[in-house]
C-alpha cells in the first residue's frame, strides 16, 4: 500500500541523540533540520499520523509523523 514519505538525507555518524521530544508540535520541516543537526548520520522519514510503516529496527533512521505540516509525536530512532 502506497504511503506518502519524504526521506531527508543522512550523513557522517557524530552525536548519540536518539529521540527528539522537543520538536513535537513544530513544523515538519523545522523539525527535520533539527534532528539533521543533531544527528547527520541518520535519515528522516516523514509520515502522516497513520501511515502504514515497514516494521524493523533500523539505527540510521528517524520516523516523523506528522498532522497538518506539524510534529505530532516525538521522533525516535528506529
């Protein structure tokens, strides 16, 4: 099932961040560079609150849900 995603590139491994509580409730944009700032080792996913996801752990990647252009919950690993 098609889902809409947007993958926000990764890059050298820095910082052990792991979860982004503070970006909740900002725009998904804003709130990707942040965690990009954080952690350019990983990349962004970003999904509408409800999108099916495939399941699996995976340390190089955030998944971003979000209603309206805004963070609705907090971004973690995985």
């Amino acid at each position: 099932m098609p889902t809409s995603r947007m993958l926000i590139g990764g890059g050298g491994d820095h910082r052990q961040k792991t979860s982004w509580p503070e970006v909740v409730g900002m725009g998904f944009l804003w709130a990707a560079m942040k965690i990009r700032i954080d952690r350019p080792d990983v990349d962004v996913e970003v999904h509408k609150v409800g999108d099916s996801v495939e399941p699996g752990y995976n340390n190089k990647r955030v998944r971003m849900f979000i209603y309206s252009g805004v963070v609705a919950q907090t971004p973690v690993i995985g």
